[in-house]
C-alpha cells in the first residue's frame, strides 16, 4: 500500500521565498501513519530548501538525486534540475510518484516524477494532495494582500488543511 498525503506551497516575494510542508502520511484514503514527518528540508549549506510530496520512497530517491546534481553542479538551481530531468530523458531513471519544490535565493522551480522543470508563475507553486487549495489560498493572498512570502504560505497551508483531509496542521516552513 502506497504511503503518501501531504501539501507543499512555496512563494516567492520581495525576495523572499518560502516553503511550507505539513507533516501528515497517509496509508491508502483512510489511516494516518505519521502526522510530524518533515517534507521540508535545508540542503547545500543551507542555501537551498526543497520540498516533497507523493509516494515516500520516490520522494526520498529524487531528493537525493537532486542533492547529488547540486554537488555536481556547484549549486547551481537550474542546472541541477534540468541536468536530473535529463536522467528520465535517458531512461536512466523511472518514472516516479512523487514531486519537488526547490528553490534558492534567486529562483523557484518545480520537479515531476516524470522529469518536467517548471518556473512557477506568479512567484507560486504547490503540490501534493492539498497542493490545488494551498495554491489558490497563496495566490489570493498574494494579490490581495501585503503579507510576506512567510505569512502567505503559513495562511495557505491553514486553509488547505481546513479542507483537505490529507494535509495536517502541523506546519514546517523554511525562508531562503
């Protein structure tokens, strides 16, 4: 049985980005297994936060891998995720179940499983279970409002928790 639930939402503003992951992992629609996982995580000197959302073991491999290309690539954001999405062009690595946010000071990217790199529009991006009603909370408070990146998130990870039943109040955020 498949071990996944969870709600990652970054923005980005002033330049500010934040990330924010609740804790919860479900098994199947109806057990929580664990609800203070951390899915949100400083990597490379802390210079740069991910975040991660599907299937547990696939999440974990692309962490890693993306971990490993910033070492290669000197922690350069861009090219480390488009030097990863390369290993499914390859067929060096299989499709996953599984998504990242990553960012650093200047930019904000999202990761598939099945190996697409896309800059977020509007400075916002969520996946995961309740990535749709985190993203839209984030998006409204980004337009209506002078809340910073930190408060933003922190607001449209509460709201998706309100209505997602897999997504958990219990809120890790980390600011680049």
């Amino acid at each position: 049985m498949d071990m996944k639930g969870t709600t990652i939402c970054a923005v980005k503003r002033n330049g500010i980005t934040a990330i924010a992951g609740d804790g919860q992992v479900t098994m199947g629609n109806s057990i929580v297994m664990k609800g203070n996982a951390r899915k949100v995580k400083r990597i490379y000197d802390d210079k740069v936060v991910i975040g991660f959302a599907g299937t547990v073991s696939d999440a974990f491999t692309m962490s890693e891998k993306f971990e490993g290309m910033l070492q290669k690539y000197s922690g350069n954001l861009m090219r480390s995720a488009v030097e990863l999405a390369e290993l499914w062009r390859t067929g060096s690595l299989r499709n996953m179940e599984a998504m990242l946010i990553v960012a650093d000071k200047d930019n904000l990217y999202v990761i598939s499983g099945d190996g697409n790199v896309i800059e977020p529009e509007y400075g916002v991006c969520a996946i995961g279970s309740g990535g749709n009603y985190a993203l839209s909370a984030a998006r409204a408070l980004m337009d209506n409002t002078d809340m910073g990146a930190e408060e933003i998130v922190r607001k449209a990870m509460k709201i998706a928790s309100d209505i997602c039943i897999f997504t958990n109040t219990n809120i890790v955020v980390e600011t680049v």
